[in-house]
C-alpha cells in the first residue's frame, strides 16, 4: 500500500510557508489551482499548536498584554486566511475567529450585556467580555451550554424585555478589513439572528415565557448597521448561520425566519447572501421555509448528517440560487470518500446548475483537528485514512477542481486506495469482540436489587453523614504534575521514578481532603492526562494524536483519541492507583473511570458501523474494569456520562433509540456489582430536564449533576413533581470561573434543593472536576463548601 496525505499544511502563525509533503512520487511539486466554487463554513481558531490558548491563559494571568494576545490572533487569522487563499478556496470566511465564543461575539456585537458587569456602553472592551465568560471576583459568569450535539460549548445569552441593543462590537468589519488588507476577500459570518435568539434565555427575574423572539424587531437595527458596514467595506458575500433551522421548529419560530430576512432584505441589496444550515437533515417545513427567504442567494446544507435533505434538493430547488453542498466531514477525522462525494455531487449538478453548485464543509471545521502534518510519528497505515481541518480545505478543492473538470487522478487514485486500506485492515476487525457485543442486545442489564435495597445496604458499609460531601474526581492539574507526566512519557525520568511521584501527589490530595473533611475522597486524576484518551490509552482499537486539539471552550482543548477498530481491555486501567490512594486513609475512596457514552462521545468515532455498537463494545470494557475495581476493595465507583446529554440526536424522534442504547450501555458497565457497591455518575454543562426520565433509568446509585451556572435549571424538574429516590449531588458552585463561593451562598444554594429534595438522598459537590483551577481557588471554595453542608447538618438536627 502506498502511503498518502494531503498536499497542504498549516505551519505556525508567524512563520507561514506552504509545502508539499508525503507526495506520491507522481504527483507535480507544486499546485497550481484555479480558484474553483469552494467554500469552508469556519475554521479551527486555537492555531495548529494551541497558540490562542497560551496566548489567553498569559492574558488571563496578567503575564502578557491585550497587545501580546492581539498579536498572536491577528498571526493565526491571516495564517488561516493565506492557506486558505493558497489552496485554492473561493469563499473564504471571516469573523469565524473568536477569543471565547462565537454566541458571546455576537451578544457582544449587539450590545446585550447583563446589567451585573457594569457595562457602561461604547466599544465592548475584553475586561466585559472576558468577565461574561468566565465571571469575576464579584459576579459569576454567563451560562455556558453545549452546542447543538457537539462537544463545544457557547455562552448563552441573557435576554428579556427590557435590554437596549447597540451596535457594540465592530469585530466583524475589523476582521472583514484585515483580511482584505491581506489582499483576500471573504465572506464575513454572522450568527443569524433567529438562531441568536431561539438559542437565548429569559434572564434573571424575565417570567420563563417570555417569547425570546418578540425582540427580533430590536436587534435587527444592529444587524443592519453591520451589514451596512460590511458592505461598505467592500464585502461581496454575507454568510448566516441559522442551524437551529434543523431542529424540530414550530410554526411561529419559522415565521419568525421569514420575518427576519424580510426585514433585512433592503440592507441586504447588493450583496450576495448566505444562510448556513447543519449538524442534521432539515425538516420539509423548515427546507421550505429557507428556500423561499427574501433576498437570500444561496443555502449551506449538511449533505454528512443530513443525508434526507438530498431527498429535499431533488424534490424542489429555487431557479437561479447557490447550494453549498456540505459534502466534506466537519465534525470527523476521516479522509473524505472522494469518489462517493463526486457522485453525489454531480446528481446535484443537474439539478441546481454547474455554476450553482459550490463544494463545502458539512459545518464549522471547528469540531475537527487542525493539521496531520503535526503528527510526524503518527501510525503511517491510520494516518492515511485520515484527514483534519486542512486537509478537508485540500479536499474540498480536489473536489471543486473534478467537478470543473480538472479531476486530479493521483489524488482520487491515492485516496480510493486509503478506503480499500481501511476497509480490509486485520486491525479494524475483532470477531470475538463483535460477537461478545452482539450478545448484549437478549438483556436490559439491570442491578439485582432496586436502588432502594441497594442505598440501604450502602449505608451500613459507609456510614456517611446526611449531605455527604464529595468533589468530581480530578483537583489542579499543576505544572510540575503536566511536567513528570511529561518527561515520564519522554522517558527522561524511569518507571519507579513516576510511580513514586504520582503516589505523592496522591498522597497530598487525600490529605488536603481528610484536613478538610469531606466525606467521599478522590485520588484527584494526576496519572490522567485527560477523562477519555487516559482510558482510550490503554483499550485496544484507539489511537492517538500529538496535537489533534479541538477547543471545547473558551481555552480549554480536548485531545479526542481516535476509534478506529474493535475495542476491548488487555488489561486493568485503574486498579493500582485507586488502591494506592485507598491505602491512605480509611475513608472511602471513589473508583474514577468514565463511562463508555462519554468516551464514544468525546472521541472521532469510526464511521463504518452503528455507533450504538462500538458504544457496546466500549461498555463491555469498561465493566471488566468495574468488577475488577469491587474485587481489589474500592466500594464506591463513579463513572462519568458527562456526555451522555450531548449526543441526543437534535431530533425528537430519534430520542428514544439513542437514549435505549445510550442507557444500557451504562448500565452493562455496572450490571454485575453487589448491593453495598456504590455506583456514582456525574453529568455536565446539559438541559437534562427533558431526559430526566433516562437519567433514573440509568439506575445509578448517585448522580452528581451540574446545576450552578445554569442557574438551577435543574432543580425545577423536581419542583414539577419527578420523584427521584437515589442519591443527587445537584452542584453547589461553579468550577469553570475563579471566583470563590461564600459558606453562606453555598448554603442558600443547599437549601434550595433541601425545599424539592429528599434530605437522606441529597449530596454536596461542585459542578464538575476541579483540574482547570488554582490550589488557591480550590482550597478555600472547598473549606466553605464543607463548612456549609455542616452548618446545614446543625440546623437540620436541631429542627428534628
């Protein structure tokens, strides 16, 4: 088999050439691209090497200047520009940069500041806009929520009746200018303005019914402003993404769309207009709603996940209008099937016209890895089944170029080989492990005893107080710690040496833990580099990159390992850790492992079976590491489904079959351990009140659940009447923003859940795990955390 990878890379911001590399030895030395009908939805903002997020955090911790993280992004945007401009792609976008978030951009850009950051009007300046996403020393931040069904998460925006909108961020003209400054012109990309809104909330003290949409009339004058600006400036083309479109919308919501574009059709006079759709298929109504829009030129649709929208196209396609033919994966790793999209792509041909029809990205390159050519010691046979966010630029082009007639036949060739490759690799398939999951499809795998003998029987083996304290499994990911992991994985430093400095570390959080007095302990994860690629590390059928970063939030990248074959377990993954950290005290230490939804979730998933079923292989895995964890003394196990949420299909009626498969497969990886083993999951950053019901059906012992930043969203599930009997630590305090919580603002919180839960089921915690945060932060939220849960413990004796 000959080795074969894309022709362009993206080298570091402030050094940019642009090379061949890896060839076959046919292919020319240098590309010569005609400018083809291309087009990319958005683009990694991170850099190749995480160059933003250093840039932010040096910010964040007053070492470096607003100039110095100027710099670094003005370096990445025109790096993405000129490669962008170098491969050949027509409609290049800008103003799909941000230093946060994309949602808290466009809040910025309309002026929509909550009252508690003392926004005094003008130009929103980065100590408001960082303030919003992260909180500050006296107020907390904006919620953040998960994007769609993908592991991003954006700030939502807090709206109600009385907010006056302005024009308060030009970042889309800057942009727009700089690029154009560059010599490249590009389309600049709003955040619709029905999306914007069906995507907000009523704020603090708005009735929860308030209609989010009755402010369109009001923010539609800033849109105006914008697009008035853009043109002026030069801008040919207007992108809109309206992804919200694939959802199951009502009526009056896909009036409102109609409304919308009405309104702004007079602006929008001269440009070229168009509105972005993806992430799924679009509903009839919904495609009929989009493509009757006024003064609307083109329609971006995600031919990837949303192959019934083809059914749409086929059906019924306005004369004379542009399609954008998301026919390029934006949300997976996996070389494009060159042929297969060609195909597709000449049926769209006849329909919509050659000079009609442009080839794009399913979505946002957001959702992928940045460049193969920073993974020089990658496995050759899997790298070249591969393709990241540059890659997919370079086939988006190969694609435009065959369509126009210019087929290059040794890339189609190299890639056509690719597929073979991998679909006959021995390393893809494991029989023993297909049958083993097969088998798991005859039972419901349920505990032998209910959650309520369970719960009983755990109490007598743990003797935990009412409102036992725990925190979410990791603590500070310190720089000395990312250092022996470092040198360990460098080999600079030997095995005894590692070993004997993670026993350590183990060592000072349990005690920092017994000093406070929380009740459950966690050996705080410093062995784990990450939730999913420490498990993925050692399970067959993963691979891994070097620096395959893709933002999640704000700073914070996850390294997403690669599944690419049958998965199983050579061997235990956490049994030496957690009993070394047992051994150090006689409270009871919680097992950690994440759960087998969040690890498919959370990783780039093979896109040749069901995912249901490498989600059962995955399950099947991570029990045998349960039961082996019972067996060496650990009695309280958690495993995280923080994802479980996020891979809910986006429509409701394909709810039922994930959350079926989804639910089981949870339920396989503890379907074995006894009555007193306590089983704990915790869940993050989701609305989980519509699948509340999925959540009891998980039959955990104990779920601890976001619920701070959300503004206890949570809770009013439980004010509706759903009754849950197991133990739940709803969290008490946000741990995504550095402000410390007081006892007495911890307490109010508890009480608040006190007055819709169960005294004897309720737990205290944080929202999530604690490896993004300072010692100095983590200390004294926890010392105050614990002094609340006893202060309430006094009252609640004294009451009796």
């Amino acid at each position: 088999m000959r080795f074969f990878t894309h022709p362009l890379s993206l080298r570091p911001a402030s050094s940019i050439t642009f090379s061949i590399f890896n060839n076959p030895p046919s292919a020319p030395s240098v590309f010569v691209l005609r400018i083809m009908a291309s087009h990319i939805v958005g683009y990694p903002r991170m850099g190749p090497k995480r160059e933003l997020k250093f840039a932010l955090e040096s910010f964040w911790d007053g070492k470096s200047s607003a100039g110095d993280l100027l710099a670094v992004s003005a370096d990445l945007r025109a790096s993405i520009w000129k490669q962008m401009s170098h491969a050949g792609i027509k409609y290049i976008p800008s103003n799909t940069f941000s230093y946060y978030d994309q949602v808290l951009d466009t809040t910025a850009m309309l002026g929509a500041v909550p009252p508690r950051y003392d926004w005094t009007g003008g130009e929103i300046d980065f100590s408001t806009y960082f303030s919003m996403a992260r909180g500050n020393a006296s107020v907390p931040a904006m919620e953040m929520t998960k994007w769609f069904d993908t592991n991003y998460h954006f700030i939502v925006p807090e709206l109600g009746p009385d907010v006056k909108f302005s024009y308060a961020s030009h970042k889309a003209l800057n942009e727009y200018k700089e690029a154009k400054a560059l010599g490249i012109d590009t389309v600049p990309v709003l955040v619709g303005p029905v999306t914007y809104l069906l995507l907000s909330k009523p704020a603090k003290g708005v009735e929860k019914t308030f209609s989010l949409l009755s402010l369109l009339d009001k923010i539609l004058p800033v849109y105006k402003e914008v697009i008035s600006e853009l043109k002026s400036a030069g801008a040919s083309w207007i992108q809109f993404d309206e992804p919200t479109l694939v959802m199951d919308l009502e009526s009056h919501q896909l009036e409102a769309f109609t409304k919308a574009y009405a309104e702004l059709e007079s602006s929008l006079s001269g440009l070229n207009v168009l509105v972005e759709t993806y992430f799924a298929d679009l509903p009839e109504a919904a495609y009929k709603t989009l493509t009757s829009l006024s003064g609307v030129s083109g329609y971006g649709f995600d031919l990837v996940r949303g192959t019934k929208s083809l059914d749409l196209i086929k059906g019924f396609f306005p004369s004379g209008k542009y399609l954008f033919a998301g026919v390029v994966d934006g949300r997976n790793i996996w070389a494009n099937d060159l042929s297969s999209s060609l195909a597709i792509l000449q049926s769209l041909e006849s329909i919509v016209g050659k000079d009609k029809l442009v080839v794009s990205t399913s979505c946002s390159l957001l959702h992928t890895a940045v460049d193969l050519v920073n993974e020089p010691k990658f496995d050759k046979e899997i790298k070249s089944w591969l393709a990241f966010a540059a890659q997919k630029i370079v086939e988006v082009n190969a694609l435009a170029k065959a369509l126009a007639g210019e087929k290059d036949e040794v890339f189609f060739s190299a890639n056509a080989e690719a597929q073979a490759s991998r679909k006959s690799s021995p390393r893809v398939n494991n029989e023993v492990v297909q049958k083993a999951a097969a088998a798991l499809k005859g039972s419901d795998h349920r505990r032998a005893s209910n959650v309520t003998a369970r719960l009983d029987a755990q109490l007598k083996k743990l003797n935990l107080p009412i409102l036992p304290t725990t925190t979410i499994g990791s603590f500070p990911q310190t720089p000395e710690l990312r250092r022996v992991r470092r040198e360990y994985k460098a080999k600079k430093i030997s095995e005894e040496e590692y070993i004997s400095s993670i026993k350590e570390e183990i060592r000072k959080v349990v005690e920092l833990q017994e000093e406070l007095d929380i009740d459950v302990l966690v050996h705080g994860e410093p062995e784990r580099n990450d939730m999913v690629e420490y498990f993925g590390e050692q399970l067959s059928g993963f691979a891994f990159t070097a620096n395959g970063w893709v933002q999640s939030y704000g700073s914070r990248c996850v390294k997403p390992p690669i599944i690419y074959g049958d998965v199983s377990r050579p061997n235990p993954m956490t049994v030496f850790w957690s009993t070394a950290a047992q051994s150090f005290t006689k409270r009871p230490m919680k097992g950690m492992l994440t759960g087998p939804v969040t690890i498919l979730n959370w990783s780039f998933v093979r896109n040749d079976q069901p995912r249901f079923e490498t989600c059962y292989q995955i399950a099947l895995a991570i029990k045998d590491e349960v039961e082996d964890l019972e067996k060496a003394g650990i009695t309280v196990i958690q495993i995280d489904e923080a994802a479980l949420r996020e891979g809910l299909p986006l429509r409701k009626s394909e709810h039922a079959f994930y959350l079926d498969w989804a639910v089981h497969s949870f339920r396989i990886t503890n379907s074995g351990v006894q009555d007193a083993t306590q089983i704990h999951t915790h869940m993050c950053y989701s609305n989980f009140n519509d699948i509340i019901h999925s959540i009891i059906n998980m039959d955990a012992d104990v779920i601890t659940i976001e619920n701070s930043r959300s503004d206890e969203k949570l809770l009013s599930v439980f004010r509706e009447g759903v009754k849950y009997g197991a133990g739940i630590g709803p969290g008490v305090y946000d741990i995504h923003s550095p402000r410390i919580p007081s006892k007495d603002e911890i307490a109010e919180r508890i009480n608040k859940m006190l007055a819709v839960l169960e005294t004897n089921i309720l737990w205290v915690n944080p929202d999530c795990g604690l490896k993004t945060r300072k010692y100095a932060e983590v200390k004294p939220a926890l010392e105050n955390m614990v002094a609340a849960a006893k202060h309430l413990r006094a009252e609640l004796a004294s009451a009796k």
